[in-house]
C-alpha cells in the first residue's frame, strides 16, 4: 500500500519506525507515469519491511525543494528520518526491487 504525504505528514513519516520509500513525482512527468504502477506492485513484495509513500512535487514545491529534488521520479529511502539513498529515475520491477533490497541491506 502507497501512502500519499504533504508538507504537513511528510516530516512524522520519515522518522517512523520502519524505514520508508518516498516517490517524489510529478503528474507531468512520463516516466514517473510509468513508475507509478511498478512501485505499487513492489510495495507489496516489502510489506512490513519498508513503508511506502509518494508525494507530488507540483502540490508540494517546498518539501522537495528542502530535500534537494533536481530530477524525477526520485525515490528516497529514509530511516528514523535520515536519508540512507536515493534512486532517481525509471526502473523496471525488477531492477527496482534489487535496488531497494540492496539499500535494505545497508541498513
């Protein structure tokens, strides 16, 4: 399940007791279009192990301003609010899930 952050949940989200991914996307983007979908699929493949949750770009400039978003889909993985990696760009399913269960690792 992919849960949807503003401005006002993203900070209590980020320092929750499991680790979460964050997509930061825009409705514009195409890549991010086709992300979208892969990454609710994998969500599901990490249930319990890593939260999932997306947040708009356009709707909210200032939190991805503040965490430095210069390309998207950018997906940042956070634990106890600090930023362990970040993936920018387009994945397949798979490569996807190899690059989170590889961050997942370092944890």
């Amino acid at each position: 399940m992919v849960h949807e952050l503003t401005n006002a949940t993203f900070e209590n989200e980020i320092n929750g007791k499991i680790p979460i991914i964050v997509d930061f996307w825009a409705s514009w983007c195409g890549p991010c279009k086709m992300l979208a979908p892969i990454f609710d699929q994998v969500s599901k493949d990490f249930d319990g192990k890593l939260k999932f949750a997306k947040i708009s770009t356009e709707d909210y400039p200032d939190t991805a301003s503040e965490q430095g978003i210069t390309g998207i889909p950018c997906l940042i993985i956070f634990n106890k609010g600090e930023e362990v990696d970040r993936i920018v760009g387009f994945r397949q399913k798979e490569q996807l899930k190899k690059d989170i269960q590889d961050i997942l690792n370092q944890i």
